[in-house]
C-alpha cells in the first residue's frame, strides 16, 4: 500500500492507497508541535483504526508547505514504518512544465493538484484550492503550468473581521439565507460568502479572457471549496480528493 501525506498550513490530509484506489483518508491539524515518535504512533493508530498494519504500507510521499515540521513527521515515518519517503520537490519527476519566473517558489501542493487535474481533467484548466489561501493555477493543453494566483482564504478574511474590529463576534462560515441580511451575524456571513463568489467568478473570468481560452475546464478543491462551489456556475469539478490523488500519480510516475 501507499501512504499519502499532503501538509499545509492549517491541515495535514492523510490517504491509503491499495492499487489505485484510495481505501480511507484523514485530516489532522498543522500546527501543534509533534515529536517523531508522536508523529510516528499517530500514523500507526489511524492506519490500525481501519485494519491496517504498518507492514501493509511499502513506500510514503509527501507534499509540504510547512518546512518546520518536516524533520520530526520524516523521521517518524522511517522509525515506524521502515520506509524512507519521496518529497515533492526538485528532481521529483511530475510531468508538468512550470514556466514561471521562478519554478522553485511554487509550492509543492500547487505542483500536485496541478498535475493531478491535468493528468484526469486535461488542460487547459484553472485548478482552485481553497485552503489556508486560495490559490488559483493555470495549466495549459500542453502541461505547462504557466501562471497562478494567490488571495487570502475565506478563514483569514474572516479572522481579519473578527480580530480588528472590537464588536464582530466570530461567525461560523456559511451562506445565509438571503443576501439581505438583517443582523451582525448573516451581513458578516453574506460578506465573506458572496464576495468570496464574486473573486471566484471574477479570477475565473479574466483568466479564460487573458488565456483567449473560454473553454478552460475550472476543478476545485479544498477544505471550504464546497460551499463555492454549490453557488457558482464558473467550476466545473469539485474534487476533494484531488492532492491525494495527485501524490499517487506523481508516486507512479517516479517509481522505479
């Protein structure tokens, strides 16, 4: 089996795959600090929760935004399951093109969802993930990744409501009812979800204008990409599962 890790800023998402089917999934948090053994014994258990022995798992990869963790969850994963494990990074092979300014800043998770869409969506695309930020990624029909975007996501926009103005409590993240709103709470709530669909629609629009490619396929994922994606007619796939993917495919290109 395979163990994919895909590490960012607020959530690691962890999958098994037997073949290539991916049989379960977690999420944890990012940010509480973990010792190897930590990391290594909580591995261990999600895998034994599903009936999974350590020994099933023959090879680990990995794609991170958090370098600071890097060492302990690597370590751990060699001292319990004996497996040193590919890194996303450079000599990594991948199958996509970057041709930006400069290739070594894209993070690692943009790299993998980007030939995780190109691989089962084709290009020319727009790949949206939703996270910590949200970013938007541009493949062309060739595989050159070519252009990307970053903007604060939902999370921060609202933590910025919340933290810098005294009287705005912290709301849940949801679509209200009506765009009308009529307390604190849903204008809060109507704010960050409908502005956050008309960035969406927006990006989308100048980038199919820019591109001259008004067929582009748009596939999102992510945490929050649900709740967009249920409003808006501009994203063609939602696939939550499409980092996870991505790290088989990437795997299978590399393996020897």
């Amino acid at each position: 089996m395979l163990f994919v890790i895909d590490i960012g800023n607020t959530n690691i998402v962890l999958g098994a795959f037997k073949g290539d089917d991916l049989v379960v999934s977690w999420r944890m948090t990012t940010k509480t600090p973990r010792t190897s053994d930590e990391y290594g014994l909580f591995m261990y258990n999600l895998l034994l929760s599903k009936g999974i022995d350590k020994d099933e798992i023959k090879d680990v990869i990995i794609a991170s935004v958090v370098p600071n963790i890097m060492y302990s969850l690597v370590s751990g994963i060699i001292k319990y399951f004996d497996t040193t494990p590919i890194i996303v990074g450079p000599g990594v092979k991948t199958g996509i093109d970057i041709r930006t300014d400069n290739p070594k800043e894209v993070g690692a998770d943009r790299i993998v969802n980007t030939v995780s869409a190109y691989d089962t969506y084709g290009g020319p695309a727009i790949v949206i993930d939703f996270g910590t930020a949200t970013t938007y990624d541009v493949v062309t029909e060739d595989g050159i990744f070519n252009a990307a975007i970053t903007s604060p996501g939902i999370k921060i926009a609202a933590n910025a409501l919340w933290q810098k103005a005294a009287k705005l409590p912290e709301i849940e993240i949801k679509k209200p009812d009506s765009i009308l709103a009529k307390n604190t709470v849903t204008s809060m709530q109507a704010g960050l979800v409908y502005g956050y669909i008309g960035q969406v629609e927006y990006i989308v629009k100048k980038v199919k204008e820019e591109m001259k490619r008004p067929d582009m396929k748009v596939i999102a994922t992510g945490g929050l990409a649900k709740i967009i994606y249920s409003e808006t007619d501009v994203i063609d796939v939602y696939d939550p599962m499409l980092t996870l993917k991505g790290l088989k495919i990437i795997y299978d290109k590399n393996r020897s």
